[in-house]
C-alpha cells in the first residue's frame, strides 16, 4: 500500500513539471515574434486554457502558486502591468475550483461556455482597471479577436492535453495522492 502512495505522489509531481514546462514553453513562444506587421491580430491564449483545463480536470495538479509563478512571470516578460492579469486569473481559477463538482458534471459544451465567459469577464475587469488608472489599453477589437480565437482554440487543446498527456476528469470514487475522494 505504500508503494502505491510513493507512485501516486510520483505521478502527481511529475503532473505538475508537465504543467510548469508546458507553461515555459508558451510563455517563451508569446516573446517570440512570428509576425512584425503592425496591424497582426492576436493568437489565442493558450496559457488561459492550458491552465483552465487542469484546474477543471485535475486541480490537485496545479496548486495555487503554479498558477501564480506562470502568469506573473508572463507578465515580467511581456512588461505587462505586474499582477493585474495574475489576479485575475486566480480568481478566475478559484471559482472554478470552489465549484468543481458542478464543473465534472457539466457536460463538454457547457465547460466550454463557462471557460469562454470567465475570460470574457476577466478581460472586461481589466480593460476597466487599466483604463480607471489610466495605463495603455489594449484595443477592444484586439480584445474581442482574442477572446474568439481563445474561445475557438479551447476544445482543440482539451484534445490534445487530453490525448498527449491524458489529464482526464477523475472517475467516481478515485483518490488523490493524499487519499482524498476527487
């Protein structure tokens, strides 16, 4: 029985490297420019997903400092305003995770809806954070093309987190590695 817990534990460190190199790599492919036109539209964020997809799947993978390092971290990179965007994603994260067991038993379309509408609120409350405190605001249609492309990339990188790396959503009955129901 022991051996099982070391495993468990083992899988569950090794879930959040995946998690934290996934991360690395998008958050350095974001510095990367692919296009220098002045008018190019925006990709997805694929951060957003990667990280909604763990926290609705398995939130044990991705504690609460994870998600922090990850997006404030985006944040220094990018010389975005430091810690706006981090918060409000971890509220993002922390109400789903405060409701988890209706997010297991929503079916796909669902999920997805509540994933698109929680973006679309956090882009909202920054737009107006930025723009009470006077910063540079994004542009509103830069806005809204990206909250459709991250809306249309998001079944996409639940197939491939799911078929590449096999985060599911946990079985009834299963553990964690502490030997908590999921």
């Amino acid at each position: 029985m022991l051996q099982v817990n070391e495993t468990t534990t083992f899988q569950l460190f090794l879930r959040r490297a995946v998690y934290l190199s996934l991360a690395f790599i998008f958050v350095s492919g974001t510095l990367i420019p692919f296009d220098l036109t002045a008018g190019s539209l925006p990709g997805p964020d694929i951060l957003y997903c990667l990280t909604m997809i763990y926290v609705i799947r398995r939130p044990e993978f991705i504690p609460i400092w994870a998600i922090f390092l990850v997006f404030f971290l985006r944040e220094i990179l990018s010389m975005e305003p430091l810690g706006l965007w981090s918060m409000l994603v971890l509220v993002g994260t922390e109400i789903v995770r405060a409701n988890i067991q209706a997010f297991r038993e929503y079916f796909f379309l669902l999920e997805w809806l509540w994933v698109v509408a929680i973006f679309a609120i956090i882009q909202i409350i920054n737009q107006v954070v930025l723009s009470v405190s006077l910063s540079i605001t994004p542009n509103i249609l830069s806005q809204l093309y990206l909250l459709v492309f991250t809306a249309v990339a998001y079944p996409a990188t639940v197939a491939v987190i799911r078929f590449a790396f096999g985060i599911n959503r946990p079985l009834p009955g299963e553990l964690d590695a502490w030997g908590n129901r999921l």
